[in-house]
C-alpha cells in the first residue's frame, strides 16, 4: 500500500495524487468498515509530531468503547487538554479514561511517576465533581525522586544557554537513573530493608554531584526515607501487577486503550534528538511501557494537526514568524496554543508533510486523525509544507538532526475555505476545498484519515 513520495510538476508538487492512487485509496477505505464497527483489542492512541496533537480528545473520545485506558510513557511534564461535560481538564499523568466510571485507568511500568503529583491530580479532578476514577499503578512503575527535579533545574542553570528546553519536573534525571539501574521502583517502597539500604547508598553517589558539581547542600538519607514512607502510604491503594492484569483482560476480549504522550518526533531514537523526550512515545514502546504483547496490538490510531505546533526546543522547519504565526496560534486549539502543563506559547507552523509523513511511518500508524481542522477557516489560502530544501536539493525523507537544522520549507498552497466548520455532523458536508485539504494531507501521509477532528469537544469528530 505504501505509495512513493516525491516532488515534482507532474504530481501537483507532492505525493501521488494520480487518479489510480486516489481510486486505490478509495477502494481501500470502502473495505476498512468504521472504527466503531471494528473489533479492537487493543488500540494505541499516539502522536504523529512534537506533542499536543490532540490526542487526549481522541483518547477521552474513544475510551468511551474502553475497558482499560494505560498511560505507557512520560511523565507529569506535558499533557493533555481535555474539554467533557465536567468543564475543562488538563491531566498529566492520570490517564484520559478518568472521566468514565467503567473505566479502569492504569498507570503503566514506563511512566516517570511522581507520586505527590498523581494523587494531587487525583484530588483536583474529583474536587470538580468527578467521581473518584479506578485507577491502577504498576508495581514496576518508577518513581521520580525529589533530586531529580532538583537536578533537572540546577542543570539546565548549568547549561545556561545551551539548555534543552526542560520543563524541570525531573524527567530527564529520572530516566538516566532508571537506565543506569538505581532508580526505585514502586514495589521497592514496601520493603524497609531494600529500601533504607538503597537510599544510603544512592544518597551517597548523588552528593558527590550535588555538592562538587552543583555547590549545594547534600541530601538528608533520613529525610529522603521519610519522604519515601509518604508516598507508600499515598500509593499503596492503587499498585497491582498490572502485567497479569492485562493478560487476562485480552484473554477476556476486553477493550485496551493504550494512551501516548507527546509525538514520534520527541522520540529518543526516531525523533530530534538531543531535543527529544527521555522515554519513547511510539506504539511500539506502548507494548514494554504498558506491559501487553506486541501481538495483540490491533489498531495504531495516530494523531495529527492540520497544522504544525511545537513546544520546547530542536528545528522546526514549518514554523511561522511573525504575525501570521501570532494569528495561528491565538486562534489554535480551544484557547490559543499554549501548553497545557507549562502555559509556555507554542510555536506554531503550516501543516509539515515531511515530518508528518516520517512521524506516521515510525508510529505504524493504520489510521491517522486530523484534528484542530476549524481552525483553519480564516485562512484564504492555506500553505503545506511538502518538501525540504538543503544544500541545493528538495528532499522528501526527514533527515536526522545536523541536516534538519539547515532544512528550508518548500511550500504548495491550498485554497482555503473560509468558513466555520464547527457544528458540521458529516464529512461530506465539508466544504470541497476543506475535503481536498483533508485529502491531500491523507495522499502525503500515506494512511488513511479516519476521523477528522473539528472542534476541541469530544463529539466535535466526523468519521470517514
Ligand atoms: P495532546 O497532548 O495531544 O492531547 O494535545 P493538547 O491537549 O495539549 O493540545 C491540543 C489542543 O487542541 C487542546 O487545546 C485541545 O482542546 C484542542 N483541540 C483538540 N481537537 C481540536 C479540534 O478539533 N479543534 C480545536 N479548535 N481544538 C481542538
């Protein structure tokens, strides 16, 4: 199914748009029946760029056919917005099923849990009303430590300048740990012999950086035991083996929703890197992170803007300047495009097939859903970036990073449709010119576009 992608006159500058691959497109989504209709066992919901593509929407949406919603990866330093009948939420650990009583939301073994912040994000959530979800932490879960916030801010001090753009909830600091295996463990906080030997030890090792390093005051080993005993207690309702959770529950033909956070283009080993995420935020991880076999994966729903937004740092090819880009972005998401755990502004840029393309491919996506498509109404015309020009030459294939940083945007442009399409029930009730935008952004995918995204509530979606 995979077409080649190139540039050239004859293909209208991107993709195949020939009538045999439109015909072959077609005829491939008569036959896929609607997700609805589908059979799913398990289904992750992940992210096509830099993050904030809208997949909490989609996930809080498509939990409502869900048995068991996991949160895989990441930690409390981005997250997601979700607008449902309860008013407006921004969850950044719990995952998005929290909304739905039937719901069992699990915490999975490859997520930076801090656990203060979990069971305050528990708090605010049923201090509105919402009645207290059932939630499950892994046993096998990590958990951020107190000095990795410290060390994420006092290194990125450090680094003045030449920062990576750390949201400092300690992410970075807990992932290294975790790698060079003297991270704890949940399950760790439940035996005081492990634990108070191994926070002798790693008090021990972390001073030297503190002190030498840092010039600040070394950590307490009792302090830090006290501490730890807080969060056994704060924790100790919600940890389970959520392993054996899981396999019995696809053995019972449940439905498993499995949540990423941020995009393919934060991923340590696909993505941008240095400027990527410390864990991977592909549906391939999804399967380790969660604790499900690859086997049973069925569905990777991958999401996508109809245009490009960014937050932190690393190359941004699309990005727009300016005040075409301060337009976009108060008009982008459901309030402006700014992050929902860090309020930082986003930069925000026209739709990047190049790295949209890339970010599908590296996810395994088997259908792709555009969201934020209303926001677009405004425009008279409407820019996509579909190729890249670096040293004299226009290229398709996103490069890794030194390349990428000296990559120009090379522009086709749509026509817009200048309305608002917020309200319309169907897709064919689209104006035209938004259906061949939806369209031409599937040809440069390369996988189908399912659902079409057009307003931030949950029933704002139009199937395909
Ligand atoms: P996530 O991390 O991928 O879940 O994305 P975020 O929640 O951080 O950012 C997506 C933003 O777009 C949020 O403000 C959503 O409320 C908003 N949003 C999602 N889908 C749509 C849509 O179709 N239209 C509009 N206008 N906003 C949307």
């Amino acid at each position: 199914m995979r077409q080649i992608y190139r540039v050239d006159a004859a293909f209208g500058q991107t993709g195949r748009m020939d009538a045999a691959w439109n015909q072959e497109n077609a005829d491939f989504r008569q036959k896929s029946v609607s997700y609805q209709e589908e059979k799913h066992m398990v289904t992750a919901v992940v992210g096509a760029n830099w993050g904030d593509e809208g997949k909490g929407k989609i996930t809080d949406m498509l939990a409502d056919e869900a048995d068991i919603v996991i949160r895989f990866q990441g930690g409390a330093n981005a997250g997601h917005t979700i607008v449902n009948n309860y008013g407006k939420f921004a969850l950044h650990t719990l995952p998005s099923g929290v909304f739905h009583s039937h719901i069992t939301n699990i915490i999975g073994n490859g997520v930076a849990l801090d656990i203060p912040k979990v069971i305050g994000e528990l708090k605010s959530i049923t201090d509105r009303n919402v009645p207290a979800p059932k939630l499950m932490i892994s046993d096998r879960a990590q958990m951020v430590m107190p000095y990795h916030v410290l060390f994420d801010q006092y290194e990125e001090e450090r680094l003045g300048k030449n920062s990576f753009g750390s949201t400092k909830s300690g992410i970075a600091p807990f992932y290294s740990d975790k790698y060079a295996k003297i991270g704890f463990q949940v399950s760790e906080l439940f035996d005081d012999e492990v634990l108070e030997e191994k926070v002798q030890k790693v008090c021990e090792l972390k001073n030297v950086l503190f002190v030498n390093l840092y010039h600040q005051e070394p950590l307490d080993p009792k302090d830090l035991l006290n501490t730890l005993h807080e969060y056994r207690d704060m924790v100790a309702p919600y940890v389970g083996n959520v392993s054996e959770f899981l396999y019995q529950a696809v053995k019972e033909g449940k439905n498993i929703l499995l949540e990423g956070q941020l995009g393919s283009l934060r991923d340590p080993d696909h993505g941008i890197y240095p400027y990527t995420t410390s864990s991977s935020p592909l549906a391939g991880y999804g399967c380790v992170g969660a604790g499900v076999s690859p086997r049973d994966m069925t569905d990777i729903v991958c999401v996508t803007k109809a245009y490009s937004s960014c937050v932190g740092a690393g190359a941004f090819v699309s990005k727009l300047e300016g005040a075409a880009g301060d337009e976009l972005r108060r008009r982008g998401g459901d309030a402006g495009e700014f992050g929902a755990t860090t309020g930082r502004a986003r930069d925000v840029g026209w739709f990047d097939a190049v790295a949209t393309r890339y970010g599908v491919m590296v996810q395994g996506a088997t259908q792709v859903v555009l969201t934020n498509l209303d926001v677009l109404g405004y425009l008279d015309e409407i820019p996509v970036c579909v190729a890249y020009e670096v040293d004299g030459k226009q290229i398709t294939e996103f490069p890794a990073t030194p390349t990428l940083m000296r990559c120009k945007p090379v522009y086709v442009k749509l026509p817009g449709w200048k309305c608002d399409i917020r309200g319309v029930k169907s897709y064919d009730e689209l104006p035209e010119n938004c259906r061949k935008y939806v369209e031409f952004i599937e040809n440069a995918c390369g996988v189908p576009i399912k659902m079409v995204s057009n307003g931030p509530k949950r029933h704002e979606v139009l199937y395909r």
